[in-house]
C-alpha cells in the first residue's frame, strides 16, 4: 500500500513525527520513545496508526489523558496508545481502525485494541521492522 509520506516524518524522523502529533492533541498527551529509526515505510505506517488513534481518543473517549510509547523488541517496532477513557472501542469494516489493522497487516504486522467497557482503551500497531 502506498500513500504519500508525511513531510514532518520525512524531516524529523518518527521521533519527532510523533512529538508533533502528541503535541497537537486536543486530549494531553506524553509520548515516550524508546526505538531507533525503523525502514521508511514502517515509520509510516506507524505514524498513521497513531494519528487515527490519537484522532479518535479526541472524538469518541472522553479521556483527560493519552500516553504513546514507541518501543522496539527484537526485529518488532510496537507502538502503543493508551488513554483513560470511558472504553467501548470496536474495529470495524470500513472505518479508521480497520484501515490501520489492514496497513499493519499489509506489512505483515497486527493492531490489536482492548477497550472494554469502563475503560481504559490501549490501541497496540506491531511490526516487524528488520529490513
Ligand atoms: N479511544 C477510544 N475510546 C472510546 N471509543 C473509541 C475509541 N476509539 C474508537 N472508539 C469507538 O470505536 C469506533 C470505531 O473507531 P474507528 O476509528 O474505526 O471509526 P471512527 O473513528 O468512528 O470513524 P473514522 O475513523 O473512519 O473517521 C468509533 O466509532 C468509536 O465508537
Ligand atoms: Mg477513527
């Protein structure tokens, strides 16, 4: 799948990509980093997997409080989003979060999301990243 690479990932890397994500948040948001730098196309599909969570932690969680940590096992980029909303998030034909697991899965990766009524809500993109 191809889409055009963000300029801002291009520029700073995921890194700073995802600094500038958290940091337009309308819902606070800290961002802990603890990878490398992961081929191109890995990058983007994780910067894609965190905008549409972090896009939908703003509209549907009712959260006061979003974290994205970005960690790399072995050869697997994970980036994870948690926020402390109310739950209840579904993955569903046609909309944002099955989009994301079909990208995820188009590099042989896998979204996983847990959001059970109540809350919290952890949106989890896993890749492998060994070129
Ligand atoms: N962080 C969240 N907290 C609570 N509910 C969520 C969260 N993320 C998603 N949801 C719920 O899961 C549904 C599916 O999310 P998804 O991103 O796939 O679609 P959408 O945001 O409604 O539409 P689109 O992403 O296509 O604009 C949402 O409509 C919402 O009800
Ligand atoms: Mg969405």
């Amino acid at each position: 799948m191809r889409s055009i690479l963000p300029t801002v990932l291009e520029n700073e890397g995921l890194d700073g990509a995802l600094s500038a994500l958290v940091a337009q948040s309308p819902v606070p948001a800290t961002l802990r980093v603890r990878a490398g730098r992961a081929p191109v196309s890995v990058e983007t599909t994780v910067y894609f997997a965190v905008a549409e969570a972090l896009t939908n932690v703003a509209r549907h969680s009712g959260a006061s409080h979003a974290m994205v940590v970005l960690t790399h096992t072995g050869d697997r980029l994970h980036a994870r989003v948690e926020d402390d909303g109310h739950g209840g998030a579904v993955v569903r034909d046609g909309s944002g979060l099955a989009g994301i697991a079909r990208r995820a899965e188009a590099h042989d990766g896998t979204l996983r999301v847990w959001s059970p009524a109540g809350g919290p809500t952890v949106v989890e993109v896993e890749l492998p990243c060994g070129s």
